[in-house]
C-alpha cells in the first residue's frame, strides 16, 4: 500500500528535527575528528577523552539515522537502506576508535593494562559499559530493521563480535576482581555488567561458530568463535566458577575437534596449523 498525502506529510513533519539532528552531528563530528588529530599520542589522557567524546557523537549519528529510518517505515512504508547504511558505517568507526585505545584482542583479560589505567582515570567501568549496553541496543535495533534476507545478514557477526571485543577490552577486570566483596557499593551492579559481557561473549562466540558452519567453514570465524569461549573460561575462573570453566574447556573440545575433522587433509592440516599461531 502506497504512502497518502497525509501521511507524507506527516512524514515530512517528523523528519524535519531528525536531518536538522544529522546535520548538526555530522559537523560536530568533523570538528572533534580534527581535535583528536591535533593531541599528540604522548598526551594520552587528552586524547582518550577526545575519542571517548568523538565515539558519543558517532553513536548519536547512528541513533538518528536509525530514528530516521523508521519513521519512513512508519509513515512512507519505505525501508530507507541509505539511513541504515550510514547507520552501519558509523558502528565500523565506533569500533575503530575503541580498538585504537584497547586493542582488538579477543580472549585476554586486561590486554591493554597502561590504556585501560588511563580509561580508568577518566571513567568506571560502569560508565563505559553504559556507553557499550547503548551502542549494543542500537546495533540490534538496526539488525532488525534491515531484516533476515539483507545481504549486510553476516556482517553485523563481525560487528556484534567486535563491539563485544571492544566492551570486553574497555572493562577493568582488575577492579572488577578487587571489588567482589558484596559489601561494597554497585555490587549489583557490577555484577550485572559481568553477567551481560558473559553473555555476549557466549552469543558472539555461537553466532561465529553459525557463520562458520553456514558460510563455507572459514578457518578464522571459527578461530574468532573459539576465542569468546577462551575468555568466556578466563572470566569464570576470574569469578570462581568451576562448572563454568568446565563447560568451556569441553565446547572449546568439541569445536577443536570438528575443525579438525573438517580440515582432515594433509596440506588442509598446515593450513590450519599456520592460520591458528596467528592472533584473532
């Protein structure tokens, strides 16, 4: 059914604010881009609060643009994939920015230690998963709209597994560790966070693992995939949990052993040999 007049009007009416929106981030993110490349990279903590600055404005962008596309599903019954694609791109630079100052890493707790003290001094924990649960609930959302049969369908495992890595690597453990006693204040908190980023590390490690088996089998999504489940193991051992280490050590097994299996040949051997030395 084709949009009325009324209804393009009204569409016209509700996008107004949404574009004034997008043009002002656009800029505001041009000139922060700009402040960033003027600290120098000795000046660590300058430069991580312009970043940390830049990726809520990127985040912003996105959220607009997804607002955007929405509101022509609601009123045009019109996709609009340009909003969408906009919206995908800025997840890719949100992303870039983070690795910059926590690595990409998958399974390590604390890789980035002398950034992380840096991070620390400017936010929590607490803080920064706040700005990660947000860009998680967006990506979502924008998965959603662009729909099962999209063509970007396996790109958002790359995107949601980068962004779990981002989130994962962005966190303290060592505070985290330090504050467990349940006496001390946010407890509950912090112990949601670290329920949240193991379950996202379990549902980026089996989404990895069906983009392996559904894609063709290649050798680094199921690299990536048992690379969730060796830190999903590190953290339960952070946290004292002996079933959950257990678990992890039988999946890491079985998933070994199917990868094996599938690449049963000699030359196919070596290939994985040499593609399994080198970091995710």
């Amino acid at each position: 059914m084709s949009a009325t007049a009324a209804d393009k009007a009204a569409y016209n009416e509700r996008i107004k604010p949404i574009k004034a929106t997008l043009e002002s981030l656009a800029k505001a993110i041009a000139t922060q881009r700009k402040e960033v490349e003027k600290i120098p990279a000795e000046s660590k903590e300058a430069l991580f609060k312009a970043k940390w600055k830049l990726m809520h404005r990127i985040l912003a962008e996105s959220a607009a643009y997804i607002l955007g596309s929405r509101i022509s599903q609601k009123y045009l019954q019109i996709k609009n994939e340009g909003n969408l694609n906009e919206a995908r791109k800025n997840f890719y630079a949100f992303c870039a920015v983070t690795e910059e100052m926590v690595g990409h890493h998958i399974d390590s707790l604390d890789d980035m230690g002398e950034n992380l003290e840096v991070l620390e001094s400017i936010h929590d924990n607490l803080q920064r998963f706040d700005l990660f649960k947000k860009a998680g609930f967006l990506l979502n959302k924008l998965e959603r709209l662009y729909g099962d049969s999209s063509k970007w369908k396996w790109s958002f495992v790359e995107l949601e597994g980068r962004l779990m890595t981002a989130l994962k690597n962005g966190t303290y453990f060592k505070t985290l560790q330090r504050d467990l006693d349940p006496s001390i204040p946010g407890y509950n908190e912090r112990m949601d966070m670290m329920d949240v980023i193991e379950k996202m590390a379990d549902k980026a490690a089996e989404r990895y693992r069906s983009k392996y088996e559904l894609t063709g089998k290649a050798i680094d999504d199921m690299k990536n995939a048992l690379a969730f489940v060796s830190f999903q193991k590190r953290l339960a051992a952070v946290m004292g949990d002996q079933d959950k280490v257990s678990l992890c050590k039988k999946k890491i097994d079985t998933w070994t052993k199917k990868l094996n299996d599938d690449y049963s040949s000699e030359e196919q051997k070596k290939s994985l040999a040499a593609k399994m030395q080198k970091p995710a």
